[in-house]
C-alpha cells in the first residue's frame, strides 16, 4: 500500500499548489484560471498510463518474458530445455523478464512423491522451474522465507459452486467476489465447476482457464434415464463397430461398403463422447445398486467414469475398484439405511477408508458445494481440508486424505498435468500452511496462484488477529485506504458559507 | 424557446380555472415583450453569487450574455445602458447542471452485439414537454442521452431540455456506448470487434498503397499513351460508389450480381475497398481520430480488468462509468489501482457505498479524485425525483470528505467533459453557452430551490411567475 501514500502526498501537494492558484488568481473570468484537472484535451487516449499502473497482481502473459538483460537461472533443471531462454525473440525494453518467485524452507509435501524438508521452490512465470537444496536464484527473484510452514499444492475444489463463474470462467468469473477471496483463504487454487475447471486468484483474470468439457453430464436417476442411457451406448458402440468395419472394408477396396448412418453421433452425442474417451462421464448416483450398474456399464463399453456422491460405495467397493472408478465422496454426508432391506446399506464414516483400500481414486468435496456465509459453518467449501481430515477420522491415511484434495481431485477432473502436486513443470499452485494440513489449528497462511501470491493471512482481516503470524502481530487493515484521516470543517463564521461544504474561504 | 415556454403554460392553463385565463395571458404577453424584444441586445443577469465552477466564486456578479453566449462575468463589469437586466440580486447562478448518461422518454430499440453505427439522434423521439420543464425545474439544462442495449448499441445524442421539439442535438455522433460485464459473451465479442476493425484498417492501407500504385503506373501509362486516358479518368470518379466494378467489365447487368461474382470482383479491384458500416466507428476509434471516443461502461471492478485484458493491444480514447447500482466491490478500483493515476474521466452514482460485508462507508470520488483521476456525478435514476435529489446526494458525499469545487466540477464540468463538450458546457466562463441556474442558496445546500434558469439570454424557467400562475 506505499502507493497509497504516495498518492496522498501527491494530493496534498496538488491541493497545496491549487489553493496558491486560488490565492493568486485575481476575480476574472478567463478560462485560463481553469483548475488544471479539468482542462484536459478533448477526446484524448487515456489508457497508455493505465496500463501500466494496473495492479501489481496483474500477471503478464507468457509472451511477455525473455529479457535477454536479465540474467537467466545458471542451472537449468532438468524440465526446461536449456536453450529455451535464448531461442526468445529480444523484447520491448519496456519488459521486466520473467517474473521468479522463490519459496524458502518449509517443508514440501509434494503430494506425488516424497516430503521434502530444507529445499527451495522456484517459481517462473508461474511454473515451478527448479525444486532442490541448492537452487540459484536469478536476480530480481522474489522470495518468500516460510520456514517452519508446511507447504503443500493448491487444494482442487470439485464441484464448487459460485466460486468462479460459468463457463468460459475467464470471461465471467468475478474476480473480486468475497466468495473467490475466500476460497483462497482456505488454500483453494482450482475451482471445478459443473463442466469447466479454472484457476480461482483474487484480483487476477489471466491465465484462468484450465480446462472446459470436463465432464459428460449423465443423468442416471429414474429407470427411464437409465434405460435411456444404456440405449444411447449401445447404440453408439454398434455404429462405431460399424466405422471401423467401414474403413477396414474400404481400405481393402471394397467400393460397396456402406457408410453407416452418422446420424447416430449426433443423436447420442454424450455416449459418443465417452466412447470416444474425449470427457469422462460425471454421474450423481448414491445407491449401491446404481454403482454396481454404473461400474458394470464402464467396464462393460470402456468409458471413464467419475461418480459423485457414492455414499453407499464402501459396500461396493470392490467391484469400483475394479471398473477403474473415480469417486468424489463427501465423507461428512449422512444417508440413513433403508429399513426394508436386509443388507448393508447407508453411509459409512469409513467410506473414504474402504474405497481407497480397493484402489479406488478417491477425491473429497463437501456436501455444501459453494462457501457461504450463512447458516451452519465449517461444512462448506472453505473446509475443504476439514472435510478430507474427517475422512481420516473414518481410517483413510492421511497421506490419501491429502491427496484426494489435490491430485486425486486433479485426476479426477483430468486437469493433473497441470495441478494437484508440487513437481516442476506444473503451475506453481501452493498453499503454505502453519501445520499440517488436515489439523484443526491449521490456518493457511499464504496462498500462491500461478507464481503470484494472492492471499497472504497477515494482510487480510479475515484471520490475521486469530493466533497471528511471528512478527506479524499488529494487524495490517485491509481496507488502509478507509479511513483516511477525516478532518472535519470548521464551523463557518456567520455570513461566511453555507450549511453543506461551506466556502472554502471558511477553513 | 419562449413558445415552448408558453406552450407549458397554456397546457398548465386548460387546467386552470377559467377566471384565471386573463391574469396568464397578460403575464405572458408581458414576459414575451421583454423577451423577444432582446434580439442580438445584452441581457445582464445581476447575482448574489455566481458559482463559476471553471473558477472563482464571485460575490455580487453580473453575467453579461450575447448572443446566447457568455461575454462576461464579475463583479464590475461593463454592458451597454440598453442591455435587459434580470434581477436575480437575491439568488445564486450556477452553470446549469448536465446528465450524461440517461435514457429519458425513450423508446429506443434494445441493440445487442456490434450496433455501433446506430445513432440515436436517428430514432430519438423528443419526451413531453413536461418532462423536459421538470429537468429544467431540477437545474437540468443538458442531456447525455445513451442508445439503448448491450454490447456497441450506438452512439449517444445531446440533447438540451430546452431546444425544439424535435430533439435537435448539440452533438449526435462520437460518443460510443460500450457495455461491458453483463452477458458473459461481451468480451469475446469486444475482442472480436476490435480485431476486425484493425483488419478493415489493415485492408485499406493495403487497398490505398495498391491503388496508389496502380494510378501511379496509369499515370505512366497514360503519358506514354493518351488515348486510353479518357477511360482511367472514369475510375477516380467512381470513388465510393458501389457499381465501380462496372466501370472495368463494362457490364451494366453484372450490377444485381450474385454473391460469387461480387467476391471475384473484389478480388480483381481490392482499391474499392469499403469499411462495413457497423466497423466505421471502431475503425475510427483505433485510428485515434479526433471526435471520437468510447464510453465503457462496468457494472463491477471486476469487468475493469476483463475490459483490459479484452483491449489488450488494442488502444482508443476511453472514458468510463460505472453502472451497478449496489456498489459491492467498487472499493477494489482503488485497492487494487484499476483506474487510479491516469487523468481519467470517470461517472459515477452519488451514492457513499459501504465495504463489503460492512457499515463502513467509503467516499469512492474523493478516493478517485486524489489518484488523479476526473469524477463526475449522473442521476440514480431517469426519474425526475432523481435529478431533484441529486444536489443532496453530492452535498451528503461533500460531508463525507469531498471537496466542493470538485463536487460542483461533477454536476457540470465534468459531465460535459465526458461528453466531448467542455468548451461550450459546463461553467459560467467567457464563449461559453449561456446556460445559468438560479438558486436561492448555495447550490450544494439541499433546500435551496432552483428559482430561475436562463438559457441563451432568455428565461425559460421562472418559479415565481410560474406559482403566480398556479394560484
């Protein structure tokens, strides 16, 4: 906030200057007395200097680096070919390079591999560059001493709503919403909604998109979506036999083969996806009977299958596990048994347990889909940790429980090239907490989307006062512009001004 | 303007009483004699005060107006012993107040997407008379009247609310609405406008460059042989017509032609090339020209940045207002620096929002006036109430720590500024349009009436005469 104050000196030397014009100026009416701030040019571009001065948050796209001035990282890891920084065409002077961000000490849960304590993260434009005890740090790097934090990847909310906003997120997601702020707050960095996965950065607009058409939505409630369903596959699965008998034929040179009626993809378009394997299905099915139906269908055509919900998958766990399945559970949601049934069925607290036991991908969600302000707290999106540590309550080892809120939620909205652990060459999605993660007392302390931190708990009201940062103690204000210092008027002396602002020959 | 003024009282007077007739008319038999009998003389309106606005504010003022302009106004000022004098000893003159952004009494077509060659001054139906006697009542003396829509709807018409019936305007092209965070879609559509019009620029440098070449070696050729030179000399001729293709292929019946045709002809004579109507005013605005500009308009912080990462390399003349009526996040404009800095000119509604989520108010203006840039203030609303309660609004936000003279700048100044018009509208200055408000205290105390507005001179609006003839 140091421009703050330098706009408000700036201010109190306009006003300084203003009112010695004031003073001066002899009771005329040439224009030429004008205030300066209103004679400006007719018509006249006023974006060059806006640009410029847009937030410091506003990342620069990847076509901005490569200075070739600066001095480039001296060891190379082994992701980045090494050539890559000198086959960059010269820039505008006006480029600062690529933008580094460091991240000392620590320890690095990096989900796909082992902790890693005492090493640095290098960030680059965005992109983890180099993770080890002895990288060298560019010049003009910024860096961010967390030792004694555990740092862990972004969390991936699935099935989020009201985070970012409907598909294309990068045109529609407000970025200044409360909601966004605080899914950073609790460490989230991708946002899955319905169909499209975007990245959730306060203040930022670009790099946003991750990936749209995640999912084929399918509908599997009532008898007659199923049937429906089953048709539309086995339809689509005859006429792709057909395309293949088709080409074979035609390939052989059998002019009389007949192409197969094209129609049939239009028609059932969802099932041509999925055989297609361009999306996976994302079906909404609690019941065991549903499951088991579900996880015979995608063996049965090969298709991949993402089901949410599955609160009865523990007593089907196995055959889950062997269709491939990938579930998003909500470990806190509760499903009473039906009476009229003599075998197993409801929730389990150990549902999460059993179905990772069976290899199943397990991701976890809240049941509260979006963050919200009212009603029962701490069951929404904002706890999404919570939600994972619960499932470890119910026997789901807490190094599962971690990952199925970032990779195994990544492998299951298939966006796990790009987040869901810390590995050079993803994005550079962090959340640095103060103790592990699936804690109650843990509070994340900065969130990091796309190398630029975006949360920071220090400067933001939100928890800064609750058991504050070492050397952090006095809270910064959120809001330092609000309130500035407020002098109040002095009252005008009689005759002199009236009621509402007064003259300024009052003061 | 006196007849449309006396149109009002006649239209008052069918209501009236008929013992009350005699009395009007002779008023105003009396007030045209004075007023038609001004022609190019001085009219002298003597003040308590005249708030300039542009300048000082003036104890005991005089405002000399010739010709419907302003020729002077000070303390001590010389006028021709003829001149008309209105006393208004009592009262206090302001620049009469300008909205930029309305959309009153109208009945517009709703356009969406890339309309931007649409003009209101086109469809532009005049509201009642009544109306525009309400605005007039509320200091109004200037309309800023928007096409209707989303995307490019066209491009805004000003209107005085004292002109003639038929809407003449002050200024009816150059002024292009752009709205920008409602439907999702808008900023694709922007980035694809902006990319075409560079295209159409792109297309008619080439098509200018080559059919400068080729009338260069037309020149060659005509030198080398004069007989041909009577044909080529048709060619320039044809400039801007649509049949120029016939001119070559010498076929009058290829005029209806089909669509295959037309791109063949295209091909062979790319010099006639044409800017699609709906790109002309982006092509302008990309070409920086001069009377031209964009008036974005957000509805969140958050469509600031979209707007700039839309624009991205992209750059024209932009003014903006912000739209939303719940001000939720607009705190983030200075938080986060969007606009702040540039001298930009930026309307706004005189409401103090609050944080989120809080009862902590903030004064929006006076944070973006001390980052530089220029505020102005428009009406909540198009209601009449809305245009009456505005000078309590901006006195509420002088409380809240905004300067006065920056208050009265975005009732006036700046509006017209955002209209292109600063030089003609927006204070009581020399050369400047005779517009004066006539309060009976200070403009930014919220009992003090509008008693008497002046346009060009004339009086168009006079309270006391005008209960005189309620009565």
């Amino acid at each position: 906030m140091k421009h703050l104050l330098t706009y408000f000196i700036a201010g109190l030397i306009f006003a300084m200057l203003a009112s010695g014009v004031a003073v001066q100026a002899a009771p005329t009416t040439d224009p030429s007395n004008d205030d300066e701030v209103v004679t400006t040019q007719p018509d006249k571009p006023e974006k060059k200097e806006r640009k410029k001065r847009r937030g410091k948050r506003g990342r620069k796209g990847k076509k901005d680096k490569g200075d070739e001035s600066t001095s480039q990282p001296t060891s190379q890891p082994s992701s980045q070919p090494a050539d890559e920084a000198e086959s960059q065409p010269a820039s505008e002077p006006e480029d600062k390079g690529p933008d580094y961000l460091a991240i000392t000490g620590g320890i690095v849960h990096t989900v796909s591999g082992a902790d890693l304590r005492h090493v640095t993260i290098l960030c680059k434009d965005g992109v983890i560059e180099a993770i080890g005890s002895q990288v060298e740090m560019p010049e003009g790097t910024e860096v961010l001493d967390v030792s004694g934090m555990h740092i862990y990847p972004g969390l991936v909310a699935c099935e989020a709503r009201g985070i970012v906003g409907r598909e294309p997120a990068e045109n529609t997601t407000n970025v200044f919403s409360t909601t966004l702020r605080l899914a950073n707050t609790a460490g989230i960095t991708t946002v899955s909604s319905r169909t499209s996965a975007a990245k959730a950065s306060y203040g930022v607009v670009e790099n946003l998109p991750l990936r749209n058409e995640l999912f084929v939505s399918v509908r599997y409630g009532r008898t007659a979506e199923q049937r429906e369903f089953r048709e539309s596959l086995e339809k689509v699965r005859q006429y792709l036999r057909d395309v293949e008998q088709y080409e074979k034929a035609k390939a052989e040179g059998d002019e009389d083969a007949e192409k197969p009626d094209e129609s049939v993809a239009k028609e059932n378009q969802a099932a041509y996806k999925l055989l297609k394997k361009e999306a996976a299905a994302l079906v909404y099915a609690e019941e065991k009977t549903q499951l088991i139906e579900l996880a015979d269908l995608a063996t049965q055509y090969g298709f991949d299958l993402v089901i949410r919900g599955a609160s009865e998958g523990w007593i089907v766990a196995d055959r889950l596990g062997r269709a491939g399945v990938k579930v998003i559970v909500s470990p806190r949601r509760q499903v009473g048994a039906n009476p009229y049934l003599v075998q197993e069925s409801g929730n389990n607290i150990e549902n999460a347990a059993i179905l990772y036991q069976h290899g199943v991908d397990v991701a976890v969600t809240p049941s509260s889909s979006g963050i919200s302000l009212v009603g029962l707290g701490g069951r929404d999106m904002q706890h999404l940790a919570m939600e994972a540590a619960y499932a470890v309550r119910g026997g789901l080892p807490e190094p599962a429980a971690i990952e199925s809120v970032t990779l195994a939620a990544a492998r299951a909205l298939g966006i796990d090239d790009r987040v869901g652990s810390i590995e050079v060459g993803k994005d550079a999605d962090l959340a640095i907490t103060d103790g592990p993660l699936l804690d109650f007392f843990t509070q994340v302390q900065w969130t990091i989307v796309n190398g630029e931190i975006v949360y920071d708990k220090a400067q933001e009201s939100f928890f800064a006062h609750i058991r504050p940062r070492e050397g952090t103690e006095e809270v910064k204000e959120t809001y330092s512009f609000w309130p500035r210092p407020f002098k109040p008027k002095a009252a005008p002396a009689p005759g002199e001004g009236g009621r509402y602002g007064g003259s300024e020959k009052a003061e | 303007m006196n007849s449309i003024y006396l149109g009002q009282v006649a239209k008052r007077l069918t209501a009236a009483r008929t013992t009350l007739v005699a009395a009007l008319i002779v008023s105003t038999f009396v007030l045209t004699a004075t007023v038609q009998a001004a022609g190019d003389r001085y009219t002298v309106i003597k003040t308590k005060k005249a708030v300039t606005v542009g300048g000082e504010e003036i104890d005991d003022a005089s405002i000399v107006i010739v010709d419907g302009k302003i020729e002077a106004v000070g303390k001590n000022v010389d006028y021709p012993s003829d001149s008309i004098v209105i006393d208004a000893t009592k009262l206090t003159a302001m620049p009469g107040m300008i909205n930029p952004r309305t959309m009153i009494g109208q009945q517009l077509p709703n356009n969406r997407g890339n309309k931007s060659n649409f003009l209101v001054k086109d469809e532009f139906e005049p509201p009642e008379d009544e109306t525009y006697h309400d605005l007039l009542k509320a200091g109004y003396t200037l309309l800023g009247v928007l096409p209707n829509g989303s995307g490019l709807p066209g491009q805004a018409l000003v209107v005085p609310t004292h002109g003639s019936k038929a809407g003449e305007g002050v200024r009816d092209e150059g002024l292009v609405r752009i709205t920008f965070g409602r439907p999702p879609n808008e900023k694709d559509a922007l980035r694809g406008v902006l990319k075409e019009a560079e295209k159409a620029i792109k297309a008619e440098k080439e098509a200018k460059e080559k059919a400068e070449k080729e009338a260069e070696e037309k020149k060659k050729e005509a030198a080398s042989k004069p007989k041909e030179e009577k044909k080529d000399q048709k060619k320039p001729d044809d400039k801007g017509g649509k049949d120029k293709g016939d001119g070559k292929d010498k076929k009058p019946t290829s005029q209806p032609a089909s669509k295959p045709s037309e791109k063949k002809e295209e091909k062979k004579e790319e010099k006639k090339f044409e800017i699609k109507d709906e790109l002309k005013a982006p092509v302008k605005l990309l070409k920086m020209e001069e009377g031209i500009v964009a008036l974005v308009e957000f509805a969140r912080a958050s469509d600031v940045l979209h707007f700039v990462e839309a624009i991205d390399g992209f750059e024209f003349a932009q003014r903006y207002a912000f739209a939303s009526r719940g001000y939720d996040d607009l705190h983030n404009i200075i938080e986060h620096d969007l606009i702040g800095g540039a001298d930009a000119t930026v309307m706004l509604k005189p409401l103090l929002p609050q944080m989120p989520l809080t009862v902590n108010p903030y004064n929006l203006a006076r944070e973006l006036i001390e980052e530089g840039c220029t505020v102005g203030f428009y009406p909540l609303d198009d209601n009449v109430r809305e245009h009456e309660l505005i000078r309590e609004r901006v006195a509420l936000l002088t409380r809240a720590g905004l300067k006065r003279e920056d208050a009265l700048k975005a009732l006036t100044l700046v509006p017209a500024q955002y209209l292109g018009l600063e030089k003609q509208y927006g204070s009581l200055e020399k050369e400047k349009a005779a517009d004066v408000v006539l309060l009976d205290g200070d403009p930014l105390d919220p009992f003090a009436k509008v008693q008497m507005v002046v346009v060009g001179g004339k009086v168009v609006f006079d309270r006391a005469t005008e209960e005189k003839d309620k009565r």
